[in-house]
C-alpha cells in the first residue's frame, strides 16, 4: 500500500540513461556548480521554437558557434570526455537526476565526487536499487513481466494511475514521456529487451525485479511491487517461455504444405489482400503470393518458407530475387523456423536489387502474438487498490476543508 502523506517519487523529467548519468559525474566533478547552470542554461536560451528550430545534432560545430569561453570550454569537455556520447544540449536531464540523488557533492560551489557518486559509477548494486526505486522503475518492471511482449501502449494506462498516486505528474503528455524515457533507460541495461514496438522482460530484468522484495536502506523516498506480484510476474514470463518453446515445435511438426497455409492465416491476419499459396509445382521457389498496401499504393508480394531450424544462406535469397517478375512483384520475404547467415542477410539489401525481406525463427514467433494467429493471450487477473482514485478524491486537504455534519441522517 502506498502512503498518501508520503514524499513523492518518480520526480524526473528528463529521465536519463545510466550511462549517460555516469558521463556526467565523472564530467562534473570539480566544475563550479553556477558554471554547469550557466551553460546549461545558455544552450536552454537558444533552443528555438517549432516555427524556427535550431539543429542540436552536431556538437562539433554548435558548441563553438552557440558558446563562449568557460562554457564553451565545459560544453567540449563534456562532449569529447564522454566519447561523443553526452550531447551537452541535454546534460540537463542527468543534471536534475545528480543534484536531486546526491550523486555529486557540493563543496564551496564546485562538485566533489563522494561516496555515492563512486558506489554509482562502480555499479554497486544497492545504489542502483535505490535510485531505481525512487524513480518507479520495480512498478514499471512489473508491468512488462505482466504483460511481455507488450507495446507501450498496454502498458501506459497502469503506469499512468501509478503515477497519479505516487507523483506529482498529472497530464497525459507526463505520463506518456516518463515511460518513454524509462523503458529506453531500462533496456540499455538489459533489463527488458525491445524488438520493434514490443518490450520484454529478460531474465536478468526478472532477478532485478525479484530482489526489490528486500529491504532498501535508503533516505529518498522509494516503492516497489509487493513480493507476492513480483512472483506472479515471474511465474507468468517462465509459463510464457515454455509455451513458447511448445509453439514453436509445434510449427516444426506441421508438414511443409501445412506450414505454407499457416505462413498464409498469419498474412491474412496482418491485413494481407488475396492471399493464396501456390501450386507445388512450377512455382519458382515461391510459396505464398499476397497483395499488401504500400502507402497510397498496392503491391505484390511473394514469400518463400522454411520449415526448418537451419541456417538459410545466401542463394535461398537470391533465387526469391529471381521469382519476382514471374508473379510481377516488387518485393520479397523469406519466412523461417531458422536464422539467416551474413551472406543472407547481405544479400536482402543489396544495393540496386529488389528488397527481400527475412523473417526468422524469433521474429515469425513475435508476429503470432502480436496477431494472434496459433497462440492466444490469456490474461492473468490481479486485485490491486486504486491508489490514484483514494489519491483523488480523499487527499487529507479535501477532508479537513468539509465542514461537520450537522443533525440526524434520518431526517432526510
């Protein structure tokens, strides 16, 4: 349960990666506090309007034209000490993140690097927990090990009532950035992994997860999942992984011509035109033909299928290339249980050539999900309090400005 007179959490903005926050301690310590501010707010002057954009994308060239002196100087240092990695026109992210954390000192107006800036940099893990917990990432590992793989969208209505009850952010636009901007931070530490639009929660993300039911020493205010949902999420990603290895030997023990029409349920699910599997034989290596919309316009497409675990090389791409102006196609797949070589997937992009797309094993797999065609989601059904709902409509302030209840009920 949540504290309603608690201190707020998930109070960063500008969320920033890890790595980046790492840049910038290192990069800081021993700079005047005011000059940081200064520069960051010097670039903040500069930043344009919608109308009239200024192009931040190129340190190299802006830092000498926009800034001056010390500033120029601190906005070189940082770009370059970081291995072109920081672009100092968003320094200010990890700013906020290291006054508000404490990660660097303040000894006479210059940043000192102290204990808990070294224990971050050295990765020690009960920092790391503690500052993830104080920024929601527990609630947000949560919501992917409960619905991997999901888009952001599953997961951003949950998120949002989360926030309404621990943050002080209360518009959509807030709600949407914050999640954005951590699930970016989070799969850089592989925590979750992102395949297209959809996220997953790995096994090390799992561990993550599970040991924020211990106890966190910490004076910044902190929530996470209770150990019990924690165990349904990783009940539900180890139940998910099974099937998963089921489904796919399942498609291995469908014959090849079995196979091709299931190549050709999944099209029709994706919206596909005039799907159709070809004849065996005379079919030039072509297995399904389909029409798809490509924009304004409506094209052909042929696809070739591997039942199979093997690795496909490069000739399997080229004789698709070549089945193309026999069905007047402009464009190819190759979908299989497998993977694809280097030379393979070379070849797909070849430049001057026909494109050929290569779906593999993993990819085949997340496209059943998503549409649903073989597998089907079940959800699993968790009670949890409504903490934004108490959070708006009984905050302590809301309570003591209603006056006494004066006379009998029944007199109504």
């Amino acid at each position: 349960m949540i504290d309603p007179q608690a201190e707020p959490i998930v109070q960063a903005p500008l969320y920033a990666p890890y790595s980046e926050v790492g840049h910038a301690i290192r990069l800081l310590n021993g700079e005047p506090v005011q000059r940081v501010r200064d520069m960051i707010n010097a670039i903040t002057d500069q930043t344009g309007t919608p109308q009239n954009p200024v192009d931040w994308s190129d340190p190299d060239t802006w830092i000498g034209e926009r800034l001056s002196g010390d500033l120029q100087g601190l906005a070189r240092k940082i770009w370059e000490g970081s291995g072109r990695e920081l672009n100092p026109r968003y320094l200010n992210g990890c700013y906020l993140f290291i006054n508000r954390m404490k990660l660097l000192d303040r000894v006479g107006g210059i940043y000192q690097l102290g204990s808990k800036g070294q224990k971050f940099l050295g990765k020690d893990e009960s920092t790391l927990r503690e500052l993830d917990a104080a920024e929601g990432i527990p609630k947000l590992l949560s919501l992917v090990a409960e619905r991997s793989p999901c888009k952001r969208g599953d997961i951003l209505p949950a998120w949002s009532d989360y926030l309404k009850a621990v943050s002080l952010f209360t518009t959509p636009k807030n709600f949407a950035d914050t999640l954005r901007r951590r699930l970016i931070a989070v799969a850089e530490r592989g925590l979750i992994t992102r395949e297209g639009n959809y996220y997953t929660i790995t096994e090390t993300g799992l561990q993550w997860l599970k040991d924020f039911s211990k106890p966190i020493e910490t004076s910044i205010a902190t929530t996470a999942p209770s150990s019990k949902r924690t165990t349904v999420a990783e009940a539900a990603h180890a139940h998910n992984e099974e099937q998963l290895i089921a489904f796919r030997a399942r498609l291995m023990q469908l014959e090849p011509t079995q196979f091709e029409h299931f190549v050709k349920e999944l099209l029709d699910a994706m919206d596909y035109e005039d799907v159709r599997v070809t004849k065996v034989s005379g079919d030039k290596g072509v297995d399904v033909v389909a029409r798809v919309q490509f924009g304004i316009t409506e094209i052909t497409e042929v696809v070739q299928v591997k039942r199979t675990e093997n690795t496909i090389t490069r000739p399997k791409v080229d004789e698709l290339r070549g089945a193309l102006p026999y069905f007047k196609a402009i464009r190819g797949t190759i979908i299989s249980l497998g993977s694809f070589a280097k030379g393979a997937q070379e070849g797909a992009l070849f430049i001057g050539a026909a494109p050929i797309t290569l779906i593999d094993g993993k990819r085949l797999l997340d496209f059943c999900i998503k549409h649903q065609v073989g597998i089907r989601r079940s959800p699993v059904e968790i009670y949890e309090i409504d903490e934004a709902f108490f959070a708006e409509k009984f905050t302590r302030e809301d309570v003591e400005g209603e006056g006494p209840i004066v006379g009998n009920m029944d007199d109504t």
